[in-house]
C-alpha cells in the first residue's frame, strides 16, 4: 500500500489515528450531556437534544476544537472533567511499534492535530508518545484547523516538507481532502477509529485498519 523509499516525511493525526477515538466519542456524547443535564436541570433528553445541536454548528472550525470554548459556551470546566476520565485514553494497536520503527528510520515524523493544547496535555501526561515525534503541532497554534490550507501553508513555515515524499494519516476526511488540495501526495484514512463502533467501509481516501498493515521496515 505504501512505498516507504518514497516517503521522506510522516504527518500523523492523534484521536481516532494514533489514540482509540471511543474515549473522545464517549466524551462528547455520553459523558458531557449527563453532567451538562446534571449541572443545569436539565433532562437527560432536554440535554442531548441542546448538546447535539450546539455540536453541530461550526463543526471544523478552530473554536469548535477549543475545550477554551466548550467550557464558556457550557458552563462547565471541560478540561477537569476530561483530567477525570483520562484513564479511559488508549493508544491504538501496533501504533507504538510503527512510531518506533518511523523514529528509527530516516524519516521526519510530526504529530499534526486539531486537539486543543489542553487536550493533549491531559492525555499525554497520561499516555506519552510525544517522544517519537520530531515536532508535535497543534494546529491552534498555527491560527488554522487542518481543514483549512492556511494550516498546511503555516506547517510548511514552520517545519518544512516535500508534500510530494509525505504521508498524511488521519481518520478525518475533510483534512485528507484539504491535504490532497495542498498537494500532500501519500494520504491513508483509519477504517475504524473508534473501536467501539462499526468499521466504515465507504472511504473517500484508502484505509487501514491497524497500522500492522503498513509497517516500515526494520532498520538493522
């Protein structure tokens, strides 16, 4: 699937990619509208329904990855909420070997993720695996979510690539699509992100399921 000898750069997504998507899933979903139900009177079905329509809005955008947001737009405090449940944060299967062997290898190898600062503090002090990296971006500090070109614009600034020798790995297939537009020439989607839910089977962009799929080769 992949010609490793023609990759020079690794760009990788974190939740639904590198982590299980099924905590932010259960999260946003399960968790947020109890406590949001919980803390405003609300019944379970009042809180949902709010929840689901606030969600909704401006999916994709910068703020929408803001927990800075959530916790305004909510009144809740989204960070320690989240601190409290990090236990259930899991690193998907064969991804630490496949950093390891990216790290091992020539290759450069960035995180690039829309999580918000705060977000991947809390799951990386429970779950480090920021020491594969090269650079870790968030793209709050690039001004730019991923599905926006200016992201990919600012990312070549600050740490440059070949879009043509690169890889992007990410379960989201508007930042495949903005990737593609920008020219990244090697683009793989996760054919299940959340273990918990049902493996997709209609792809715009081909898939993996474990990263076992695609494992560079050993370096001596």
């Amino acid at each position: 699937m992949i010609d490793w000898n023609s990759i020079d750069t690794v760009l990788l997504d974190m939740d639904g990619t590198l982590l299980d998507l099924h905590f932010d899933n259960y999260f946003w979903m399960q968790h947020i509208p109890e406590v949001y139900a919980s803390t405003h009177g609300l019944s379970p079905e009042e809180s949902s329904e709010r929840l689901h329509t606030a969600f909704s809005i401006d999916q994709g955008s910068l703020e929408w990855y803001s927990l800075d947001y959530w916790s305004e737009r909510l009144q809740l405090d989204i960070p320690a909420i989240k601190r409290e449940l990090r236990h259930m944060v899991n690193v998907r299967p064969h991804a630490v070997e496949f950093l390891s062997r990216l790290h091992a290898s020539h290759r450069d190898v960035v995180m690039v993720t829309n999580a918000h600062r705060k977000t991947l503090d809390i799951k990386m002090d429970y779950i480090d695996i920021t020491g594969w990296f090269d650079r870790v971006v968030v793209s709050h500090e690039l001004n730019a979510p991923k599905e926006a070109q200016a992201f990919w614009h600012s990312l070549q600034q600050l740490h440059p690539f070949a879009p043509e020798k690169t890889l992007l790995i990410d379960d989201t297939e508007r930042v495949l699509e903005s990737a593609r537009e920008y020219g990244i020439a090697h683009l793989l989607t996760l054919l299940q992100p959340d273990s918990q839910r049902q493996k997709r089977i209609d792809t715009l962009f081909p898939g993996i399921h474990h990263f076992d799929e695609i494992m560079p080769e050993e370096q001596p």
